[in-house]
C-alpha cells in the first residue's frame, strides 16, 4: 500500500490493482496534462494535473464502495476504472477533444483499446479483471458505472473541490462527505437518499458558478479554440498521425505546433498569452437558431466567409459557438419522502420515498437553468488589431443583432 499526500484529501491510501496502475505509462502520462488546461492563463495557480484529479476519484470512489457495501472484483473494477477515468484524454483535455472526435472516432472516455493492451492491459489481467469491463464503467455502464460516470459521479465531486482549491475561488466547495454518506440505490440507479435535496442543489450550484467563473472564463475559451484550429492544421499539414497527436502531453503539443511554420504563431501566441480578443461576444437572443445549431464544418465555413468579408486571412478569425445551453447534473435522482396530511385528524403520514429528478423536485433548478441562459455568450475572435472590421463582417455573415460587448 502507498499513501500518497494529496492537496485536498490529505493522504490517499492506494494500493492492490491500483497500486499496480500508478507507475504504467499511461497513467504517469497525466502528470503531464493540466486539469484545467488553458483555465491556467487566467487562474495562475490552477496548474494542478489529471493525475492528481484521476487519485482523487480513486480515493471518492474507494469511499463511495464502502459505504454502498461493494467488495471484491466487483469493488476492484470500480477502483480501476476511477484511476484510469481520464487516460483516454488529449493533450490540453477537452480543448483537443473535438479534434480526436472527429479524426478518430472516438470519446475521451472510449477506451477499451487502450486498457486491452500493453502494461495496463497486462495490470488487469494480472489481477483477474476484464479490461473490456473496467473501459465499460469508464464510460458509465452498468449499475456501478454510474459512480464514475453519471451525473452524480465521484469525477464531478473531485474536480469541483479541487478546480475550486487550486483557483482559489469559493465557489465548487461542496461537501463531498456527505454526498457519499447519501449515495444508494433503488431498482438499480444511483440516487440520492431521502432528506438531500440541499446537498443535491449545492453540487448545482457549486457547477453553475464554476463554469461562469472558472471553466468559461472568455480568456479559457480563446486560448481553446485557438489551441483546436492550430491542432486541426498540424494534422493536415504533416505526417503527424491521429492517434500520435491523443497520446501527447500539453508540451509535447505545444512543442509540435512551434515548430511548423502553420501553426507555430498559435504556439507563440498561447505561451505568452498573446490571445485574440473578443471581436463578437453576444447572448443567445443575438445569435440566429440555425448559427447556434451549427455543426464543426458549418462553423469553419463561418470563418472562411467572415475572414474574405472582413479581408483579413482565414487563420486570423475564430468562431466559438458553444451549442445550446444544458444543465446534465439537473437530472439527479434524489429519493423524496412524500408526505400526506390527513384531513379528518390533522395528522402527517409518511409517503412511499418516491426517486424524482432534482428538477422536478426543486425550484432552485429553474433560477439555475434560466442563469445559465443569460450567462450564455457567443464568441468571434480576431486579432486587436483586426477585431473591428471582424466584427462588422461577422454581423452581416452570422445575421447577428448587434456584435455586443467586445473587448475592442
């Protein structure tokens, strides 16, 4: 067993077929890419890593197991797949997500390759678990899957609390504790028990004010399409193979876009945060529905038509358009006691403990949905010294109703 020092747990105690994962290369590789990713332009102290988040998951997931009374290979498929939840990520994370999606396929938690072979593979094994299995609760299969992939998840209660400890922001403190202490099952699907539709509402609320403030912050979400585009033409402009790019650190990317000249200006411009600005930066009622709707290919058509409009070159405008606004954790299951009062003699009668979703059951969520519709922005971005002709060309080619609060 090795207990490991953490930053938000104290001591994590690892040790059977997780011990055995810590020092194969694809969980070592975690060291290596940043948790919050390009967050870390913003937040200078957020440079915490995926490994230190994936041991924390662990160490939730461990606990949540006890609690829940699960033991044995079932337990220790569990703890496998909470340690090796993030293996499947890119360099930068999510900011390089799409381009995997769309070259190879795949989700960044679709990884039953990647845990079938080599060392990871030969771990499992050895231990008498089923690779295939552990990718399976990974992406959230199964009864068990839902406490490492659901909208419950012992992920979302890690990175909340340590996103919020590294930024120093107050706002993702949840009390994780007590959300594990309320964690059971009924006709298999993971809820909360009766009595915890607070605890269920603060781990919204936690989410919805970490994404304003921290996940999309406007600086975070430049830098990442920057970092998206710049990566989609190191593909098209070298041999540099599809499943090459996915297993590469943060550096070892930005290593790679320096050194072509197609991309080396992004690698310039994101090492020392020399980032486009905000040439549109409006709310959902400016942005016409088919503009929101659009898909990655619609969107690069976007920036070709606003880039000949404005004369400037295609590389110089980015259009970030984050979809329609959704809110998963709403859809928490939390067990509610329905009483009933009596009408002849006054008295209170306990109900049947129905599961209802938290939006169901909470008014909250509905201030928190419409919240995260006024928060909404769609952003263009250029250089400063080309975002006002941006601007007017995004204007005409979008349909926008007004460009909005621009940093021009």
């Amino acid at each position: 067993m090795r207990a490991i020092k953490d930053s938000v747990h104290d001591y994590i105690e690892v040790e059977g077929v997780a011990e055995a994962l810590l020092d194969t290369p694809a969980v070592q590789r975690l060291r290596h890419i940043k948790q919050l990713s390009t967050v870390r332009l913003v937040y200078p102290s957020a440079n915490h890593t995926r490994f230190e988040h994936s041991l924390g998951v662990y160490h939730l997931a461990d606990r949540a197991l006890d609690h829940l009374d699960v033991s044995g290979a079932r337990a220790d498929t569990v703890r496998a797949a909470a340690l090796l939840h993030d293996v499947g990520h890119g360099p930068y994370g999510h900011q390089t997500e799409g381009i995997i999606q769309r070259r190879l396929g795949r989700h960044h938690d679709e990884v039953e390759d990647l845990l079938a072979g080599g060392p990871v593979g030969d771990v499992l094994r050895d231990h008498g678990l089923d690779p295939h299995r552990v990718a399976a609760v990974v992406s959230g299969e199964g009864r068990l899957g839902q406490l490492v992939a659901g909208e419950l998840d012992v992920d979302r209660m890690d990175y909340l609390v340590r996103d919020a400890h590294h930024t120093g922001v107050p706002y993702g403190t949840i009390d994780h504790g007590r959300l594990l202490r309320a964690l059971t099952f009924r006709d298999g699907e993971l809820v909360l028990a009766e009595g915890n539709v607070a605890t269920a509402e603060s781990v919204l609320v936690g989410r919805a004010l970490m994404n304003a403030t921290v996940y999309r912050h406007h600086v975070s979400r430049i830098a990442g399409t920057m970092l998206d585009r710049a990566g989609a033409r190191l593909l098209d402009t070298t041999d540099l193979a599809p499943e090459t790019f996915a297993r590469m650190t943060d550096a070892e990317l930005l290593g790679a876009l320096r050194d072509e000249e197609a991309t080396a200006d992004t690698a310039r411009r994101v090492r020392d945060r020399d980032l486009f600005k905000r040439a549109v930066w409006v709310e959902r009622g400016a942005v016409p529905d088919d503009v929101v709707a659009a898909d990655y290919e619609a969107v690069r058509e976007f920036e070709r038509d606003i880039a000949d409009t404005a004369g400037v070159p295609e590389r110089e405008v980015v259009v970030d358009n984050p979809g329609s606004p959704s809110m998963p954790e709403s859809s928490v299951r939390v067990a509610v006691n329905t009483e009933s009062r009596s009408a002849s003699n006054g008295r209170t009668q306990s109900g049947d403990g129905a599961v209802r979703r938290l939006d169901e059951q909470s008014p909250l969520v509905q201030g928190m949905q419409e919240s995260q519709r006024v928060q909404w922005r769609f952003g263009v971005y250029a250089p400063d010294e080309h975002a006002a002709e941006v601007a007017a060309a995004a204007e005409r080619v979008l349909g926008l109703d007004a460009v909005g609060d621009a940093d021009y």
